[in-house]
C-alpha cells in the first residue's frame, strides 16, 4: 500500500513525517503501519481506543500465546492478511499483507 511515508525515532516508538527531501514522501506503509501497530499501546489513539497492541509491555510477559492472538487482532482489523508470525525472544517476526 502507498502512503505517506514516516520516519521512526531511534528506538521505534515515535514516528514523524519523511521530509528529508523538503516535501512528504510517498512509499510502501505496510511495514510502517504494522510497526506502529504493534508499537502503540491500546487507548494512544483517542479515535480508536482498542488500536495497538503495546509491544513494549511484553518485556520478562511469557504469555505468548496472549501476544500472538493481539498481534493476529490488530493486523488482521487493519484489513491485513498475515502470511506468518513467529515470536521469539530476540523479536517478532510479521509477514502480512493488505488483502
């Protein structure tokens, strides 16, 4: 999906307009989207309240399964279909798509 490209802060949990190039760019968003989707945590968007997933908070949370079927949530009612998902200890890694 094409969209207005953002540039995320150093450790990922702050986003901000692309405009290196002095006006907004326009690139590939899916992987921005689902970074600030997983980055969020529910209720930082007042306009959608249960949007996020609160990556950050899963530090020394061994329910994965609980974290697996958030992410699955979110992704999927952002109107993706998720190719594959694996959470480990050293990350997450998503492979999904806009259907």
């Amino acid at each position: 999906m094409i969209g207005i490209a953002l540039i995320a802060s150093a450790d990922g949990t702050a986003f901000d307009l692309d405009l290196r190039t002095g006006k907004i760019a326009l690139a590939e968003v899916t992987p921005q989207n689902q970074a600030m989707l997983l980055t969020a945590r529910p209720g930082e968007y007042k306009e959608y309240p249960a949007m996020g997933v609160g990556v950050p908070d899963m530090v020394m949370d061994h329910e994965v399964r609980v974290w697996r079927r958030r992410i699955v949530e979110q992704i999927e009612a952002d109107g993706q279909r998720i190719k594959k998902i694996n959470i480990t200890a050293s990350g997450i890694e998503l492979e999904a798509e806009y259907k």
